[in-house]
C-alpha cells in the first residue's frame, strides 16, 4: 500500500461549477503525510478481518451514526460540502461503491 496525491486545477468541476474560486495567490500548495498508518475496509464487511474489534474504530459501536451524529452530518454536507463525486454522474456514470454506504 501506499499514499498518492495530485494538486490540479479543478475550477470547473470541484467548485460549484467556478462558484468557489481558488486563490491561487496563496500557492505554492503545499501537503504532508507524517507517521501515516491506517487500517480499514474500504466496504464493511469485504473482507472477513474486517469485521473484527482489534482496533477501537471496529467496535459495534461505531458502524453507524447516532440519529443526533446523522442529523449533524446532514447539516455539515448541507450547509459545507462543495462537491460530492457520489452525485458526478459527468465523471463518474456509476457511483463508486462507497457511494452506496447510504451515509
């Protein structure tokens, strides 16, 4: 496994369309990855040692969002998100399967 980014410039599709202008005055962009780790499953449930709870984030309890946790992420994604690959249907005609998390 590994760590991949790209910085391009996406005026046209990552910023409603040119509604959020990127201020390019602010370059060079800069980003950093340090003592980077992470284990999980892309889908829950892909692979059997997925489901286990030898890390603190498998627990049960953190499978799904609380009806308060939900109504605050309907909030953020309302009133904050810019962009959602999930509804780019010009770039994407099927949804990644993430986009099926039903989140």
């Amino acid at each position: 496994m590994g760590i991949y980014s790209t910085l391009w410039n996406a005026d046209d599709w990552a910023t409603r369309g040119g509604l959020e202008k990127i201020d390019w005055s602010k370059a060079p962009f800069y980003a950093y990855y340090k003592d980077f780790d992470i284990e999980a499953c892309a889908i829950p449930g892909a692979r059997s040692n997925c489901n286990t709870i030898s890390n603190w984030w498998d627990a049960p309890s953190y499978h799904q969002l609380s009806p308060i946790q939900a109504r605050a992420y309907r909030w953020v994604r309302l009133h904050h998100m810019i962009y959602d690959y999930c509804t780019d249907r010009a770039r994407y005609a099927v949804p990644p399967p993430e986009c099926f998390a039903g989140i």
